[in-house]
C-alpha cells in the first residue's frame, strides 16, 4: 500500500466512465513486438458481461501484452489495466480492470474484464483519514459512487452501543459512509494515531450493526487499521483513541491509496474474499 499526501476532504462523489482517453504511445504485444494504440479506452457491455476495447495497428490475433501512458497514469501489464478516475472535486480513485488477453482483430486490442476495483482516495476526519477499495461483481448499470465522512448521531449511537454490548472499550474514531451499485466487498483502511492491538470495526447496514475483523497495520511512520465487509453500508471503527490535537501545519494532509498497489496485492484480497464467501455459506 502506497502512500501521498493529498489536500484533506470529506465528500467524494464518482461516476465511472465508460470511455477513457489516452494519447497515442507504443505498446508490446504477447511476441514482444512494438504497436500503435490511442485512445479512447472503451468499456462496454454485452448481456451482463463487460469488454475493454483499446484502439490499435496490431495485426489480428496479437494478444497485448503491455503499455503505459505516462500523460493520463494508463497502464496495462500482466491482464490488468489502471485507469485514473476523477470525481467532482478532482482525483478520486484508480480503476483496476482484471481482463482476459486483449486480443486484436486489426483495429482495436478488446477482451472480457473479469473483476474491477476501485481504490479511493482518503477523507480526512480530524486526524484520522481514510479510504476505501470496492470490489465490484460486475459492471454497474448505474456506475455512481458516493464516499463520505459520516457524522450521522444515530448511527454512532448504534454502533457506540453496540461496542458496549460486545465488550469492546474506547470511542468511536471514524465512520465512513460507502454507496454504489454491484459492490460485492469494501476494504475500508483508517489511518490513524496509534491505539494498540484492542480496535474493532463495525458496519451500520440494512437498519442494524455488525462487528467486523479488525487488523492494525505498523510501519515505522503510521498505522493502518483495516477491515473487509461484503455490502456497503456505514463503516466505524472504535477503540481507546486520544483526543486529537489542535490543528496544525500538515494537518489536513490525508492518505491516498494508490490502486497499481491495490492491484499487486490482489491475491491477498481475493483470498479474505474467499474466507468470508466460505464463512458466509457454512
């Protein structure tokens, strides 16, 4: 996981795009050889399954292998293409499409895309800050995402109660409020000032609170506390956290994390995937 500062917000609102444009630049198909593509990136959707389609010189049944454009952060590397994604109030996320080969019929690069994620930016709450990553099952009919700082009372009060209930001691340091179309499963990661090993996690969804695995992430700099859920909802994390400081230089300085490292670590995160699939069904 990558971090940067970035200017401290609290509302994201995103529209996916299906058309994404590139500047012309070289590219390597699966024989290593050097083509033309150019934009526009198109994804679109056949029934209920989506396509990539990237423009290109390839002759027919060269498969791409890679290339990046420097000016817009595209790059396609081992079935797997990033995409910068901007929000109304400027960056918002990176795009990891999990593709089939992208295969030319002379005009264009196009494949299947068989997973897609979305690796938000932070939102900053004082000073805690965090992002979200969706994974999402399909291509949404309706691709409109919204991310934000929740200080709704009820809800903390529910989950507050719900700490209480389960034992767990401390206040309630963050809620993040996530909503969108076709999420199977949300990582939320808060960065925040260190609180030990005793944080939980909750999600507020369909009227109710649930507990959620919890880890704490140390590095010699920060630490990250972490959880997956499947579904959306209202995520909140609780624990013996110090009130925070009086603002200062840096202070809205928040995390961004970057979705090329989300995308490496996707076998990590399919594989908690498949652990709450399982537990889900048994």
């Amino acid at each position: 996981m990558a971090i940067a500062p970035a200017l401290g917000q609290s509302l994201l609102d995103m529209t996916l795009p299906s058309s994404f444009i590139i500047n012309g630049t070289k590219a390597r198909d699966s024989a290593n050889n050097v083509v033309d593509i150019w934009g526009p990136v198109e994804i679109f959707k056949v029934g209920n399954n989506a396509y990539v389609s990237v423009p290109t010189n390839s002759p027919a049944g060269a498969r791409l292998a890679f290339f990046q454009d420097t000016s817009t952060g595209a790059l396609f590397r081992n079935n797997t293409l990033m995409l910068a994604i901007n929000g109304t109030s400027g960056p918002a996320a990176s795009m990891a499409l999990m593709t089939g080969d992208l295969t030319s019929d002379g005009t264009r690069f196009y494949g299947q895309v068989t997973d897609v994620e979305l690796d938000t930016v932070a939102l900053a709450d004082g000073d805690a800050a965090a992002g979200a990553v969706l994974y999402l099952n399909v291509w949404p009919d309706r691709p409109t995402y919204h991310i934000s700082i929740s200080n709704n009372g009820t809800i903390k009060k529910a989950v507050s109660d719900e700490a209480t209930k389960s034992g767990q001691t401390g206040k309630v340091k963050l809620m993040l409020d996530v909503n969108g179309e076709s999420i199977s499963y949300i990582i939320v990661r808060m960065k925040a000032p260190y609180a030990g090993d005793n944080v939980s996690a909750y999600r507020y969804g369909d009227g109710g609170v649930t507990r959620l695995a919890c880890k704490a992430i140390r590095s010699n700099e920060s630490v990250i506390y972490e959880t997956i859920s499947s579904g959306d909802g209202t995520f909140a994390f609780v624990g013996p956290f110090q009130e925070a400081p009086a603002p200062g230089p840096g202070t809205t300085d928040v995390l961004i994390f970057m979705g090329a490292v989300a995308a490496l670590q996707l076998g990590l995160v399919r594989a908690a995937i498949a652990v709450i699939r399982k537990t889900s069904q048994g």
